[in-house]
C-alpha cells in the first residue's frame, strides 16, 4: 500500500511539473469482503494499512491538494432506515432498504471500521486532533469486536452477541455479566433459565443493533459538523448491490457445493436484485457533479479516463489506475 501511494504521488508531481500546473490528487478506495476466508477481518487489516500509509506519504503535502474517496454500502445504514415506497400504477410498492441487520452485522461493522481508520488519518494530516481522539477508542472496540467474530470461526452473529463489546458504553456491567452466566454452554448450565436467557438474548442483540446504529449517525453527524473534514473524505452513498467480478469467486465457490449450481446462482440473484444497483451507477456515484471542495473553487469530476497509466501489484493481487483529465484533478484507485 505505501508502495502504490509513493507510486501515485511520483506520477502526480511529475505531471505537475511537466504540464506546469496544480492538480488535485484523489485517492479512490474500494474494498469490502462479505464472503470468503475471515472476510471481515481481511476489511480492517487492508484499511489500517491504507491508513498507515496515507499518514506516511501524504504529511508534507498542502491540504488542498488531495482528497480521499471511500466506496461505501448501504449495508451501514442504521437499522431505523426507511424503506423505499413507489407507486406502481395503482399500488404502492414497497421495497425493503438495505441496512444494518442481524444478517449483515460483521460485514456492516467491519465496513464502519473501515471509514473510521481512514477518516483518522484524514483528521490527523488535517490536524483535527479534537476528532481523532473521538474516533480512536471507537476504532479499538470494533477490531476487538470484529477479530472476536473471526476467532468464534463461522463469523455468527448469535455467537458475537455473547461476547460483544459495546463501542458507546450503552451496557451496564451487570447486565453484560449476567447475560454471560446464563449463556448456554456455561458450565453452570442448571442455574440457567431458559426463558431469562431469551429474554436476555433479545434486549442484547437490540443493543447490538443499536449501538452500532449510533456508530454510523456519529458518521454523519461529524461530516455535518466538521465540512472541513467532508472536503477531504468522501464516502459514497446508494451503493447497495452492486454485482461485478470481485463477487465471483466466493459466490462460485457456495454455488458448486449445490445440487444444482445455476439455480443457486439465480436464486440468489433474483433474491437480492431488490436491493441491486448496476456497476454503471455504483461508478458513477464516486464522482457526483454537484459536489464541490475547498469553498467551492473546484468541480468534483464527472467523468474519468482509466486508461493513462497501470500499476498492478502482484503481491497483493491489487490493481491501481491513474489518470488525468482536464478537471485539474488527478485519480488513484486502491
């Protein structure tokens, strides 16, 4: 990762000075494993190398000369989302929202971590210390959280409620002591009660939910309150389902265990296509038009040429793409 952004910078300063002008650098960063060998865990290493990494190389240069753009998902929306409700000739049309929920927890959490991890670097090279210090212990609790699920080896969310750590101290210790005593598996199985340990399960995996509900509006809310942070780190916003090549391998990997391959696959297509929104789009999203920086004396571009130069990393299967347009910004994709 430091590699490819020394990589980025050399190319960026050396057409500055060749064209004998000031170009903004933008770093494009996509990454968010859902499936595949301990995915969530995988998300929070390569984001706090991106993180590291940017610190490294990005500490000498003037602030209005770079921007961070992060592939979000809705997947990280908190739990109250609305869902979308069309007309459809004379019927209402009501189309679940993609959102935190007990069937995405690890991959959404692990998605939080990785906004957190960047947006530190970027309040650290911004000198926003105030901001930094409110993220830092947030970050520590989910990769404890998330390298906890990892270790519990099938990622469940039933197992994460027993020993999940909450991130804004919305638990009482006693509570959280008394849910692990009456846990199953406990070796003081007969003090249990069956209907206290549900009763207990269920107000715990609320707090889950709704702790980090409060993690991903603390996102927001700092970007509404701190517009000097938003200039220089934006995270993209609607991409719900999005099916391109990064998907094949862990979704082939499932479909081949079937009976019947292709059913799997279409099955599972036809499931999630309520939510699903085409590569085209979720592109298109990164570079929105009406958005502007720096008090508004730049445009965010619109339109890209990934063409000009190519950097392929072998080491960490990693493809990296520059290019220049005359929107006086320059582009790097990790």
């Amino acid at each position: 990762m430091l590699n490819l952004l020394n990589t980025a910078l050399d190319g960026w300063r050396a057409y500055n000075n060749a064209n004998n002008t000031t170009t903004r650098l933008v770093v494009y960063f996509t990454l968010g494993f859902h499936k595949g060998d301990d995915p969530f865990t995988s998300n929070m290493c390569v984001a706090s190398d991106f993180r590291d990494a940017l610190l490294e190389t990005f500490h000498d240069l003037q602030p209005n000369s770079w921007r961070v753009v992060f592939t979000g998902t809705d997947a990280t929306r908190h739990s109250t989302y609305p869902d979308g409700v069309f007309e459809q000739g004379n019927k209402m049309l009501t189309i679940p929202s993609y959102k935190i929920t007990k069937w995405n927890y690890i991959y959404a959490m692990s998605k939080l971590g990785q906004f957190f991890l960047v947006k530190s670097a970027v309040a650290q090279l911004l000198h926003l210390f105030d901001i930094n210090e409110l993220l830092v212990p947030i970050i520590a609790k989910i990769q404890k959280n998330v390298t906890n699920a990892a270790q519990m080896g099938d990622n469940s969310y039933e197992a994460l409620v027993t020993n999940y750590i909450p991130t804004l101290e919305s638990e009482s210790i006693s509570n959280r002591l008394l849910y692990i005593f009456l846990s199953p598996g406990k070796k003081k199985k007969k003090y249990r009660r069956d209907d206290m340990w549900s009763s207990l399960f269920q107000r715990r995996s609320k707090l889950l939910i709704d702790d980090l509900s409060s993690i991903s509006k603390f996102i927001d809310d700092t970007f509404a309150k701190v517009p000097r942070l938003r200039e220089h780190f934006m995270i993209t916003n609607g991409i719900s389902i999005s099916y391109t090549t990064l998907h094949c391998k862990p979704w082939t990997m499932d479909a081949v265990k079937e009976e019947n391959p292709r059913l799997h696959i279409v099955q599972q297509i036809i499931y999630r296509l309520k939510n699903a929104i085409s590569t085209e789009y979720a592109a298109a999203l990164h570079f929105p038009t009406n958005d502007t920086h720096v008090s508004g004396q730049k445009k965010e571009l619109s339109l890209i040429s990934l063409n000009t130069a190519e950097i392929s990393l072998d080491a960490s299967e990693t493809t990296a793409e520059m290019s220049l347009d005359t929107s006086d910004e320059m582009e790097c994709e990790c």
